[in-house]
C-alpha cells in the first residue's frame, strides 16, 4: 500500500458523515502515519533525500536527525521531524508522500535490474548452454570476451582468488542487457525468492 492509499484509508476510515470530525483514533493513527513519514525520511540516502523538495526546516531537521548517534538523541529529533511533519499543509504532505512512494518504485526497479543480471552471471557460470541463449538473443555480444570471462571468474572460483573476472562479467552483463533495443530481452532464469545480490 503506496502512502497516498494508506493516507485516504486513515482519512476516511471513521468520516461516515462528510462533515463530521475525525475521531480521536483516527487522529491518533494520522498522526503516527505521519511520524513514520518523518522516520522514512531520516533513512533516506544523501542522494534520495537531495532529491526531494522538502520544506527548509523540515529538510534541516531530517538532516540533523541523520547525523545524530545517540540513541535518546535521535529520538527526540525523530518525535521534532514528526512534530514538523503534523505541522504542515496538507498539500505539502501529500507532496512528500508522492514522492517517497516514486523513490520505493524506483529502488524496487532497481533491485529487481540487479537481480536479473545476478542470474544471467550465476547460469553463465554453472551452465555452458546459458551463453548459447544469451547469444542467440543478443547477437550483438562479443562471444569471445564473454568466454574468456566465464573462463577466468570459474578459474577465480575454483582457486579462491580474488573475483576480478567475476566483477568485470557483470559490467560486461549490464551493458550489454541494459541498452535500449536489449530492455525487452534483458529476462533471466527464473526468480529465485530470498536471492541477494553482490557485484
């Protein structure tokens, strides 16, 4: 459930009359919803947080949560960003919400690009009729280096070295599935639950 959903189920959750005040608990889970808005926030990247157009205290008090260490520290500048938070216009609320659930999707995305090329390495690795496949789908691919790589990563493997070939498969991997005319065909082996990924 994004954040704007869970916002109208909170909304409307205990309004059966239009004009009707929302009642205490209705209020109380509103404002809790809030503070994890706030909480999300603070767990943000650098780089996912600059992203966002946040008003400027709002902004400076995440930030300073985020460079906070102490644990009885943080949570009072926790209960502050939430207290920012509750303080705003719903608009700008709703604003953040929207952008916090684009930011999930994103890195959702991402996760999922990642594992796709994860098992393309892993089937290359265990299965020489997998470079077959790739090749037929993509004809493009330099059959050669993507031979001496699996070659060299196996080699890594079996002697414990370090995993340079390994590393360089999954670059070699990624621009090869991640180019536009390859978005289409860039499908691996089946998805397998609980899989992580490691370049």
């Amino acid at each position: 459930m994004t954040h704007q959903q869970r916002f109208n189920q909170i909304a409307h959750s205990e309004l059966p009359d239009p004009d009707a005040r929302p009642s205490k608990s209705a209020l109380k889970r509103e404002m809790h919803a809030l503070q994890e808005i706030g909480e999300e926030l603070v767990a943000l990247s650098k780089d996912a947080l600059g992203r966002l157009d946040l008003p400027e205290r709002l902004y400076d008090a995440v930030r300073e949560a985020r460079n906070i260490t102490s644990h009885e520290g943080k949570r009072r500048q926790l209960q502050y960003v939430g207290k920012i938070m509750r303080s705003l216009h719903e608009s700008e609320v709703a604003a953040i919400r929207r952008a916090l659930d684009a930011i999930k999707g994103v890195s959702k995305a991402e996760t999922a690009r990642l594992h796709t090329l994860e098992r393309w390495r892993e089937r290359l690795l265990a299965d020489d009729d997998a470079l077959t496949k790739l090749l037929a789908d993509h004809p493009r691919a330099d059959a050669q280096q993507l031979r001496t790589l699996i070659r060299n990563a196996r080699r890594e493997q079996q002697q414990q070295r370090p995993p340079k070939a390994f590393r360089e498969l999954f670059q070699v991997l990624r621009e090869l599935l991640e180019t536009p005319e390859a978005a289409g065909s860039a499908t691996g082996p089946e998805d397998r639950p609980g899989e992580e990924y490691h370049e």
